[in-house]
C-alpha cells in the first residue's frame, strides 16, 4: 500500500539532509571559478626568466655589464677614445709625464701610453673572444657525444679529456708557440690555447646531458622520430646550457690573462700588435723609475679579467635556485 508519509521522507532525503546548508555551497557562490581564472591567466615562469629577475636586483651584474660593455667598445672602436696613434713614438718624449691630449704620459720608448691602452684592448679582448667561441663549440660537441651515447664512447671521449686536462694550459700553449716562432699572431694564440683550454666545458658539458638525457621531454622527442641530433641540439643542450654559459663566463676572462702572460715572456704577440701584456713586459725596465708606465695597462687587464669574472659569479648565483633564496 502507498504510504504517503513514506514518500515525503524520502523526498526530503534526497533534496537536503541536516546540517547540510552548512557544509555544501552553490557553484556559482563559491568564487572557485573566479580562482582559477587567475590561477591561468599567470604566465609559467621559465629559469630564464626568474634568473633575469634576480639579475637585475643585482648591482654587481650591472657593473660587471658596465665594464663588459665598455671594453668591447674600446676594444671594437678605439678610435672613438683616442686619435693619437700607438705605434707613434718619439725617443725625445721619453719617460714624459701626462700633457694635453696624453693623459697617460709616455713609456719609454715615446710612445703614448694611453693610446696604447685603448689599442692594447683590442688584441686582448679578440683572443679571449675568439678563444671562448672554439672552445665551448668544441667542448659542447665533445661532452655532448660522451654524455649522450655512453658506452665506449663516453670512455674514449673521457680518457681524451683527461689527458688534455692533465697539462697546464699556460704551458702547453709555450710550447705550442715555441713550435712556430715564426708564425705568431692572433689567431696562432687563439690556436695554441684553444687546443688545450676545451677540457672543463666538455667534462660540464657531459655532466649535463646525463643528468637530462633521461627526462620525459627527451624519451617524448624519441617517440615522435626526432634524430640524435636534434635531440642533442634542440632539446638537451638548451636545458643543459645554464653550467656551460656561466663557465664559459669566467673562462672569458682566463684566456686573456693567458694571452697577456705569453706576450710578457715575448712568445705571445708579436711586437708589432699593440696588447697589455707587451706593453707591461716593455715597461719591466721603467718599474722603479716611473712605476705608472707599467700600472695603467695592468690596470686595464685587471678591470677586464674582473668584470667577466664577477658576471660568471652573479649570472652563476641567478641559475641556481637555492643561491636566488639566500
């Protein structure tokens, strides 16, 4: 028989149960909607990107671009800083002190000592540039190739870098130049460093690509055909290329320390190309009697050597994210 009392029961279980209006909201009151309409409008962050705003909090990355950027300029227009030519000397101006248009004074032999420290720049900084690009070109191929296959050729590629590391790379570039004593210019330098000076990118380089050769994005590149080349190049080294750029950095600044130090013992430049270190080996003889003939072309390597070192530091603490946190 149909229990009409039975039925309202029913009914009123099934539209709200006690204490229900306290725990359970309308979807259109609840303001979750709103909430994830801004959680999507926000742009996903990249390391990039929180690395650049770390970056430019940073006052030490804007006077190492300073002084990055001013070098260059010296170094590629030094016409601009000076119209006094370096290789002008006159034995009668010898050991002068600084006049009008020649700030510096002049060396020993005559010669404006500003003007040759513009000019010096530009030998300097085009070895550490040039030397930079063949050896992280190098390196990266190098450590790629190891990391990314394994097996025998990681070994053979590894046994090869140990033994390249192994010799000193001042050194090994002395003798180099001693091999072709009659061939000195930039780029037998750029030669004689680059071949020893690859080692530390490839050893980063190989480390990187281990740790993300296994990832997800790389096994879904795989699945969809990709070659091994295009995975190296398009999907592992721009995640992997944080370590090698922040070294790559300060490596900058070492190669031209190393092509100062070969000129100074007379086996880098020839005498005829204008740069720092021939012009602080020539000023060895004028130390005692007139010591800022050697300070202002030391001074000038050492600023430069400086600012790419300090950017390696502070780019190095941007992509590490337990040193943002600090």
């Amino acid at each position: 028989m149909h229990n009409p009392t039975t039925n309202n029961a029913v009914d009123a279980v099934d539209t709200v149960l006690p204490g229900q209006e306290y725990y359970v909201a309308e979807t259109d009151e609840s303001g979750l909607g709103a909430v994830d309409a801004v959680a999507d409008d926000r742009a996903p962050s990249s390391q990039w990107g929180e690395a650049w705003k770390y970056l430019r909090r940073r006052p030490l990355f804007w006077v190492a671009a300073a002084l990055i950027l001013m070098a260059l300029a010296v170094a590629i227009v030094p016409q601009l800083f000076t119209a006094t030519d370096p290789r002008e000397c006159i034995l009668s101006r010898s050991l002068n002190g600084p006049t009008t248009g020649h700030p510096f004074g002049f060396d020993r032999q005559g010669c404006d000592i500003y003007a040759r420290t513009i000019y010096g720049a530009r030998a300097s900084v085009a070895v550490g540039v040039l030397t930079t690009l063949i050896v992280t070109a190098l390196g990266t191929i190098i450590g790629s190739i190891a990391g990314f296959y394994g097996g025998i050729w990681d070994t053979l590629l590894s046994r090869l870098t140990d033994i390249f590391f192994a010799v000193p790379l001042v050194l090994a570039a002395i003798v180099v130049m001693s091999m072709f004593q009659n061939q000195r210019s930039i780029w037998m330098v750029v030669l004689a460093l680059s071949m020893f000076g690859w080692t530390q990118i490839a050893r980063i380089t190989r480390g990187a690509v281990m740790g993300v050769k296994n990832d997800e994005f790389v096994t879904a590149a795989r699945a969809l055909g990709a070659s091994d080349g295009k995975i190296i190049f398009s999907h592992i080294l721009p995640n992997a290329a944080a370590p090698i750029i922040v070294y790559a950095t300060v490596a900058l600044g070492t190669f031209i320390v190393a092509e100062a130090t070969l000129s100074f013992l007379g086996i880098g430049l020839p005498t005829s190309v204008v740069s720092w270190g021939g012009d602080i080996s020539r000023a060895q003889a004028s130390l005692r009697t007139q010591p800022m003939v050697l300070f202002y072309p030391a001074i000038a390597l050492a600023l430069t050597v400086l600012s790419f070192i300090m950017m390696g530091d502070v780019v190095r603490d941007a992509l590490d994210p337990k040193a943002r946190k600090r």
